[in-house]
C-alpha cells in the first residue's frame, strides 16, 4: 500500500494541522524532593538508555536537594549528545536529573493528544535530527530547549477531538504492535545467535581438551618469536593510504582499522591484542599487512613442528586465561604470552604429529564457518527487520506537510 494511500484512508478526509511543540506541551514546571527518589523512580541521563531503549535503574542517586518532577506519560529525553536518542515515556512519577528534559502535555491539550503518540513522535529519527541541528556545542553537544519547543507536530481532526484521539491510537496500537514483533523477533534471533556461539564453543574445546600423556606441553616462547606493532596515528593511516590493512584493537571488520600503502609483514602470523576490553583476543594473519602498537605477533618458529592455524585455534581458548585485569586496564604483555602452555601432539613423530593438527583444524575450519555463517547473517536479519519495522513506523507518522508558502505567509 502506497504512503498517500494509507495515510489517506486513515485519515478519511480531515484535516491535519500542524503546531510546533511548545502549543501543546511544556517543560515540566513541578519539583520534587531527592530524598523520597530511589533507583527506580529517579532518572539522570545516563540511565536513558540510547537508541530509544527506554530507562534502567539508576546507579547512584542525586545529590542535589529538588529536582525537575516527571508523572507518568511524560516524554523523558536526554539532552546531552541528542544523536545518542536516549527518550522515554514515563510510566511512574519520579524526578530526573538537569540533562533530563521532561515533556508534558498541557493539561488543556489533554483532549488534543495521546502521551503515547506524542512518545512516537519525539522518539522519531527526524525529531533527533531536529535536535542535532539546533544542538549547542561540539565537544558534548546539548539539545537548544527552546528550538526544542519550536519542533512541528501534527494534530489530525483538530476540530474533533475524539476522532482526533481515535486517529493517534490507531496508530499507537499498530505501532505498539510492530515494536513488540520487532523486539519479540530480535530476542529470538539473539537467543539463536547466543546458542551458535555457544555450540561452536563446546566443540572447539572438546577438541581442544587433551588428557595427561596425550601431547607435550612446551611455552609459546619456545615454539615461536614474538613481536610488537608500532604506532600508527589516524592521521598517519589517512596520509599513507593505500590497499595493504592496519590491524588494530578492535574487533569488527576482523581489527581492521584502515590500509596504508606499506607492509610490515608478509606471510602466515597470528596476532593477539595486548591492551584494552578485547587484550587477549586472538586473529589469524595471512598476506602483507600491519599493526599498530596495541597488538603483539606470533612467528613460529622453523622446526617447531606447530601448524599456524592449530596454534590460532588453541590461543582462542587460551589466550584470555593468562589476561591481566589489574589497575583496571586489562594486557597481555608478550612476557605472558611467551609463557602460555602449548600442546604437541605426537612430539616424537613430527609427521603423525601435522597430521593429527590438521585433523583438528578441518573439523574446526568447518564448525567455524558454519557458525560464522549464521553469526553475520543473523545480525544482518536483525538489521533488516529494525529497518522494516523503521519503514512503516515513519509511514504512520507521515502526515500532510502543510504548503510552504501558506506556512511563510502565516509566518
């Protein structure tokens, strides 16, 4: 069904009219004591939580005496970093922090607006874009209140009220309705995603898992070198671009953080982060290519009789273990690393021994990319049914725009 259409039958022919925020609702104008707030009833930005994802029970409670008071049906927006789209509409009374702007429905509009439809509308990506626009500041960016105020909204059937409240709960009810499938269905494909993981997980350390006599324990420092990456500044990757990659701290894109046109390495390696939340994750490394100065690298050595890929897979459940957290700053120095227990199948048939690793690494290779396969396209599933649900929810938030020049000239 076309936009203009539906739209059209929902309306049936009445008029839409549109008036900017502050006509129908105002900023909380009620305070509230702090010492009757708790965790859950007292709101500071850094328990909204992004993307529309509603409020958490607040971690600490404020230290000031009053604070701005919320009731329930309140617009609850976050007013530090807009593009963060922190909102929520309130379900119980509470008080919210000086960040937190609480927007409320006029007491005479009341008979003009659903709080749940004014919830859509200010939980619309056009509002938040509304905002950034007017944002002051460039470093910590916070929403103009009173641009805020001048945001347009649409009241359909104004001259009606009830048909008008009937029109916004029609679209409440379907919105409503598409959130929980798209929340429902986005659980179910995480739960799936979750279990995969966990599957490959079990497997690779069955196989992994070796009984006392089984194989030779020797240290990593024994088998290989160890090296580090250097420093390599934004700047630096954007000035020497070029098609070899830079491998980083990160884990998405596999640690790719950009390509330059040097190498410093060519050839089979593994390398592992040293500092940060991922310290210890481990990636397998072919070609020519890079590092920077976060990650460390493993050459094995000649006549080591160890398989690069068997090695990858054994530090992928090895390597965190040895992750020290202190100070608050997890690392895994190569001084650690090069004392990371590693096992040699068969140590005196070096042959039997390849073989039996690459037994491994088939089976692993296979679980992997069956595993993966699903880890990337579920994602992406996700991902096409938030756009889905996106699609239709700016469908039933697409009213007729009132022309241009009657709105100047009545400007």
């Amino acid at each position: 069904m076309s936009e203009l259409s539906f739209m059209e039958k929902l309306l049936d022919g009445v008029k839409v009219e549109w008036h900017v925020l502050g006509d129908m609702t105002e900023y909380s104008p009620t305070r509230v004591d702090a010492a009757v707030l708790d965790k859950a009833s007292f709101v500071g930005v850094d328990n909204l939580v992004a993307e529309k994802g509603g409020r958490v029970d607040a971690n600490y409670l404020p230290n000031t005496t009053r604070l701005t008071a919320y009731e329930p049906g309140d617009i609850l927006i976050g007013n530090i970093r807009p593009y963060l789209k922190k909102v929520w509409r309130a379900t119980n009374s509470g008080g919210c922090s000086g960040d937190v702007l609480a927007v409320r429905i006029q007491e005479n509009n009341k008979p003009f607006v659903d709080s749940a439809f004014l919830y859509y509308l200010l939980s619309s990506d056009d509002f938040f874009s509304y905002n950034m626009q007017h944002a002051k500041g460039a470093k910590m960016p916070r929403g103009d209140k009173s641009a805020i105020l001048k945001y347009q909204i649409p009241i359909p059937c104004p001259d009606n009220p009830a048909k008008s409240l009937e029109i916004q709960s029609k679209i409440v009810r379907i919105l409503d309705t598409f959130t929980e499938l798209t929340a429902e269905l986005t659980a179910e494909l995480t739960a799936e995603l979750s279990l995969r993981k966990k599957q490959y997980n079990h497997y690779r350390d069955q196989l992994l898992s070796f009984e006392e006599g089984e194989v030779e324990w020797r240290t990593l420092g024994e088998l290989a070198t160890l090296r580090r990456g250097r420093v390599m500044s934004k700047g630096y990757i954007e000035e020497n671009a070029g098609v070899y990659p830079v491998f980083s701290s990160q884990t998405a894109r596999n640690g790719m953080i950009g390509s330059i046109d040097t190498f410093d390495f060519d050839g089979n390696f593994i390398s592992w982060t040293t500092d940060g939340v991922n310290a210890g994750t481990v990636f397998y490394r072919t070609g020519k290519f890079s590092i920077t100065n976060v990650c460390g690298l493993v050459k094995i050595k000649n006549k080591s009789g160890l398989s690069y890929k068997f090695l990858y897979y054994w530090l992928s459940t090895e390597a965190k273990k040895h992750v020290y957290s202190g100070m608050g700053n997890p690392k895994l120095m190569s001084h650690q690393v090069e004392k990371i227990p590693v096992p040699i199948p068969y140590p005196n048939n070096p042959r039997k021994s390849l073989d039996e690793q690459e037994r491994t690494v088939t089976i692993l290779d296979k679980l992997e990319a069956l595993t993966f396969s699903i880890t990337e396209g579920l994602p992406r599933e996700i991902e096409l049914r938030q756009k889905q649900y996106e699609y239709y929810r700016d469908l039933l938030l697409s009213f007729p725009k009132p022309d241009a020049s009657k709105s100047e000239a009545a400007a």
